[in-house]
C-alpha cells in the first residue's frame, strides 16, 4: 500500500508531527513494513556544492543547449518498522510510533524542533 505524499514546509527549530491512518481487516506489520521517507531540496550546509553544481550545470546546458532546471535532491529513508536508520537514530530528534486499534491503525513520526543554538 502507498499513501498519497504530503509536503510539510517547517520552519528550523518547529517541531512537526507526520501520521499516516488507515483501515483494514487484518494488518501484519511484518507482511507490510512501514517506512518513512525523507525527501529535501539541499542541505544549507552544502550551498557551496550546490553553488558548483548549478555552474556545471548552466555550463552543461550552454554548450549542449539543454536546459535543466532540476534542483539536486536528497532522499532517504528514515526508518524500518520502529526502528530509526542514521543519521536520525543518533540525533535523538525522531521517533516512529504504530498504534494497532483494528480496523484502525495510525503509524507516526515526530520530529522534534531544534534551533541553532542549542
């Protein structure tokens, strides 16, 4: 089964609560392992590979007269069932739940907020 994606822009240091509910008659979650996601534009510590990249790219696309406006993504995977992969295990910020109320079942992240200066 796949939800429909949703896009969250947070602001640095929020907090953010993502859920994903759905109905079924039976659900095993070793049948079906749930796995978030992790899908962002550019890390703000990269701009200046960012920065080489986009020269390359508008170099590339001068001299082969293709243009490409695609922005460089980074997408990860955050978890395996309960278990968080690194880099989120070791900050400490994330937390994956799995509530099982049949027919209902609810799994979660939280991600909680951090500002620059702690």
């Amino acid at each position: 089964m796949l939800t429909r994606g949703q896009s969250y822009k947070v602001p640095s240091g929020d907090s953010v609560e993502l859920e994903c509910q759905f109905y079924a008659d039976t659900f095993n979650l070793f049948d079906y392992p749930v796995v978030w996601r992790k899908r962002q534009h550019h890390w703000p510590h990269q701009q200046h590979v960012l920065h080489r990249q986009q020269q390359q790219q508008q170099q590339r696309a001068w001299l082969t007269a293709d243009v490409d406006d695609a922005e460089p993504i980074e997408d990860c995977q955050v978890n395996m069932m309960g278990n968080l992969l690194e880099p989120f295990a070791s900050v400490e910020r994330y937390r994956a739940t799995f509530v099982s109320q049949p027919p209902k079942y609810l799994f979660g992240l939280s991600l909680t907020g951090q500002s620059i200066n702690q």
